[in-house]
C-alpha cells in the first residue's frame, strides 16, 4: 500500500471536541447494489471505486460500507465467514485496498461494518463447534444449551428471532442423535457468539486491529446492543413490532444488557492506539435516546444511529421533540448526536414519511401492504426532511440512492424476494428487499447503468430511468442538486458543529437558526411566509414568497 500526502493529513489527530466524526455526513454504500463493475448482478468494490468521483462532487465527508467480507449471503453479507478478507463476489483485499486509497486521496474517510454478534454458520470456529461435543470449549464460543422437555426437544427459552420463528435451532451430534440447541437472534445460518468467552473478545481485537492496520477510519458496529445475553437466558416474549431490529422493546434479556459497555470499553482502547481519529458507531436500537446515549459516553464508542429520530412519523411537535432529546441527551455524554432518515433495513423514507396506514418499518412493504404511499407526497415529504436533517449539528447518515429521491420498490415479484425475513414469515413480512435495489446511473443504459450487462440481483422498476442520476445531474431542480447544494452549504457554514436555536412559530412548522442559517420546515396544509433574507436552498418551488406544505427553506438571515 502507498501513503499518499491526504492519507497522512487524514491520519492526523483533531482538536479533542473536533473530531471529523462530530459533524461528518457519512454516506452509506451497500455494495451489492451499488455498482457492479463485472457486470455478474452484483455490485463489488470495484463498482465502488469506479464512482468515486460522483461520491466527492456529492460533497459526502466518509462512507460506511455494508459487509463485503466473506460470506455465504444469506443475510447479504451480515453472516461472515472470514472477518478478514474479501468475499469474492464483491473483489478482493487488492480491490479494498483501491477503494480505501482513492476515496482517502479525495478527503474521503471510511468505515466499514462489523459484525460481531454472530458469525455465519459456514464459519470454522461454528463448524467446529458441530463437530465437537458439549460441553467443549468449541462449543462454549457460541450459546449452545441443552433443550427442554423429556428428551430436550424443547428450546431452552422461548426468545424469536428478529426475521421471525424460533430463535433456536437443533443440531445433530456426531453420533446421529437429535442433541443441543443454538442461539441465533437472527437468522438459523447467523449463530449468535458468546461475548462471555474470552477467545471470542481477543478474535475481534485481532479482527479490529486488521482493519485499522489497512487504514479505516472506524467501525459501523452491526447489532452492537445484542452482544451480551442476561445471565441464565430467561424466557421473554418479544415484541416482534418493536421497530426494524427488534429492539425498541424494554427488559429484552438480550438487547441492550449492561455487561456489553466492557466491550466497547475495550474497543476503544484498541482505537486509541491508532493515529488519528478512528470512530466506532453503534447499530443499537433501543428504547429510548437517553439508554442510546450510553453508548457514546466518552470512553466508549463515538456514534450511535439515532433511530428514535428516523422513527419519528412526519409531525412538527415529534420531530421537535425528538430533536431536542437527541440534542439534549448526547451532550450530557460529551457525544454528539447522529440523524439518518434511511438504511439498508427499512422503508426508504421517500416512502415511509407518506405511509398513510401503519406499517413497522421492520415489515417492509409490498403489493399488499396497506396504506400504500404516493410516490409525489413521498418525494416532497423526503425532500422537505432531509433539507431538515442537514441542517442539524451533529453528523448525518445518507443512504445510497436518496439522493435520487428513491423509493421502496414495492412490486418485487415474490420469486425475486430474498430477504430471509420474508422465508422465516412465510410471506408474512416482505422484509427489506424493497430499499435494497441497485440503484440507477444512466437513463438508458443497461440496468441503468449499475453495469453493462444488464443483470441485476433484485429487479429494478422501468420508472427508474426518470431517477437515473445522469438525468438528475443536467437538471437545477433535482432531488441530486437538492442533496449536492445543501452538502455545499453545510460544509461551507460548518453546520454540523453548529448550534440550534428554536424561532417560535405556528403548530406544523418548525424554524430554527443555526449560526447565519435559518430553516424553515412547513408540515402543514397551507403556505407560510418565508423567513426574511436570502434564499440559500429549498426543497420545493416556493410560491409567491411562502413556503408551501411539506416544503423547508434555508435562508440567509446576516
Ligand atoms: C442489522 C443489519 O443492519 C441487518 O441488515 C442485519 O440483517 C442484522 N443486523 C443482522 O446482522
Ligand atoms: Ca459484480
């Protein structure tokens, strides 16, 4: 690997409180459907490379890559069977080590997706573990309990997994016989590790100083609330509604267990004997913001997703409100507070924000789901909540194709589906295949110029064209423009280590000054007057002056 000058001046330390990550707007690639540069339907990091150029004119500071290590993909890469090399579907170390150079030679940083909970059931140390027998210490790296009932044929609990059925499954010991049972919150082929091991806690060390050796920048740490389990794995009956991943339920033996903060104390004593600033940033859905919050205290990780914030529904006194808590609760840790809008695990939110039934963001939507959105609603809404969001301090998570104003796809043939929770519901739930379709480059060309062969893993919608990103390139008012003028401003203001003061307004509007910005978010039915000043950005055509529904405005107020 070569150094170049920038890999040196990112890999300096900041000012403590100015940290990139504090303020950083973090662009998450998914990069099975991203770019797919062998043009086999998949997208790689090659794929990832190549576009490197349309990430830096986007105007993002960092990416955080979803799981390209190697994996058997039955749950798209968040079951690893080697934590240190590239699966070959999506390239190779040669390959990452490309992505990382090119993105540090144009300013921008990188971190990838960890995945300690469980590993994929392929992994040695799970094969091992079905070889030996119970009781060794092969099996002790993972939750293998003896059953219940006369001959165990019972689970040792009645926890469900968050994809739905069973979070227990039985294996087969050596000599034929029905014998232990394993632990997976996810699905049967993601065995949940025992984090009480020590083997395991010195593996991810290594697997850790692998990573950051080759240069990362920090961590996206996958079900980072679910490492530890309550002592004696006691019955719970879940709330299976409790969000995306499961966890916005209270008193779940395992999410969220007070023993998983040693680890992260750990982990960041790992980081810290690196140069610069390495980030970890915690995938923990919980309750509330404040139990978030405990996450990011100041020798723990540095980020958690605020999804208390992306489950807030499109009303002026919730986002208010939600705004403040966040605000409010990260300082008291020193931390400061994350935004995001959409992920690779719900609805996208050019979608979400104009459900008009309820829908739980972990069941995706569908051809018959209720409450199907209107896609114009949808785009307005979204547009209107992100020109918001960036306006906030703290750091914001963009997910890969919102900048085109992307919706979920809802008509993804059943044969085509291949989010486990749909087979684990048995149809029941669509799961995330919806947010999860390779995105479109070029107006017409194959697959919208994903690649040049045309194939693609989930089938992209033939309204798609109209979205391509070379379309929205030419034209001013595009949702690409929209996202590409607000990041400019952003960083020219410094926004994200700004401060955010409340201007009084009407019920269904939101306003607020951050240094010489003032933003206006209008969530109600009839038009309100714009803020006095220049206008910087909005999200929608204003009309004589005023800002109509669904519409946020950014003005110069000095
Ligand atoms: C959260 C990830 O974001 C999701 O995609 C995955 O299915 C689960 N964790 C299990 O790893
Ligand atoms: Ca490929």
């Amino acid at each position: 690997m070569t150094t170049t000058a920038l890999d040196t001046a990112l890999a300096l330390p900041s000012a403590p409180g100015a940290e990139w990550w504090r303020s950083a707007v973090i662009y998450q690639i998914y990069p099975r459907s991203f770019a797919d540069a062998n043009g086999d339907g998949i997208g790689d990091l090659p794929g990832v490379t190549a576009h490197l150029d349309d990430l830096q004119r986007l105007g993002v500071d960092a990416v955080w890559l979803s799981p390209f290590m190697t994996s058997p993909q039955k749950d798209a890469g968040y079951d690893v069977t080697d934590y240190c090399d590239v699966d070959p579907i999506f390239g190779t170390l040669a390959d990452f080590d490309d992505l990382l150079a090119g993105a540090h030679e144009r300013g921008i940083r990188v971190i990838v997706d960890l995945v300690p909970n469980h590993s994929s059931d392929q992994h040695v140390w799970f094969q091992e573990a079905l070889a030996a027998a119970p009781g060794s210490a092969a099996r002790a790296r993972y939750l293998f309990r003896d059953g219940k009932g006369e001959h165990g044929e019972l689970p040792p609990n009645n926890w469900d997994s968050v994809f739905g059925g069973p979070a227990w499954t039985r294996v087969t010991e050596a000599d034929g016989r029905p014998g232990q049972w394993y632990l997976h919150l996810f699905d049967a082929s993601q065995p949940d590790f025992d984090w009480t091991n020590t083997e395991v806690r010195a593996e991810f060390r290594r697997v850790l100083r692998f990573w950051l050796d080759r240069g990362v920048d920090g961590f996206r740490v996958d079900v980072a609330h679910g490492l530890m389990k309550k002592a004696g794995l006691p019955d719970y009956v879940p709330d299976i509604d409790g969000g995306s991943m499961g966890g916005d339920a209270s008193d779940v033996p395992y999410w969220g267990q007070p023993e998983v903060h040693d680890v992260y104390r750990e982990w960041h004593r790992v980081l810290a004997e690196y140069d610069g600033d390495r980030a970890l940033c915690a995938e923990a859905w919980l309750p509330s913001v404040a139990q978030t919050a405990l996450w990011v205290r100041p020798d723990e990780m540095n980020q958690a997703f605020n999804f208390a914030y992306l489950e807030t529904k499109w009303d002026a006194a919730a986002l208010r409100a939600v705004i403040d808590e966040s605000l409010t609760d990260y300082a008291a840790v020193g931390a400061p507070s994350t935004w995001v809008l959409s992920n690779h695990d719900v609805v996208r939110h050019a979608s979400r924000l104009a459900l008009t039934a309820d829908n739980p963001q972990g069941t995706g939507l569908g051809p018959n789901s209720p409450g199907k959105p209107i896609p114009e609603v949808g785009l307005r809404r979204a547009r209107a909540a992100t020109a918001m969001m960036l306006a906030l301090p703290g750091s914001a998570y963009l997910y890969q194709g919102e900048e085109l104003g992307l919706p979920e796809v809802i008509d993804i043939p059943d044969a085509a589906r291949q989010d486990p929770t749909w087979f684990r519901t048995n149809g029941e739930r669509y799961g995330r295949d919806g947010c999860r379709v390779p995105i479109p480059w070029v107006a017409g060309a194959p697959a919208y110029g994903f690649n040049d062969s045309g194939a693609s893993w989930l089938p992209q919608p033939p309204e798609w064209a109209r979205l391509a990103r070379d379309s929205q390139a030419a034209d001013a008012a595009s949702t690409l423009s929209m996202y590409t003028t607000l990041l400019a401003e952003r960083r020219a203001r410094d926004l994200g280590e700004g401060t955010l003061e409340w201007i009084q307004t009407p019920a269904d509007v939101l306003a607020f000054r951050n240094g010489s910005l003032t933003v206006l978010a209008n969530l109600g039915a009839d038009p309100v007057p714009a803020p006095n000043g220049r206008v910087i950005a909005a999200s929608g055509a204003l009309v004589d002056g005023r800002v109509p529904t669904d519409t946020t405005v950014w003005v110069e107020t000095d």
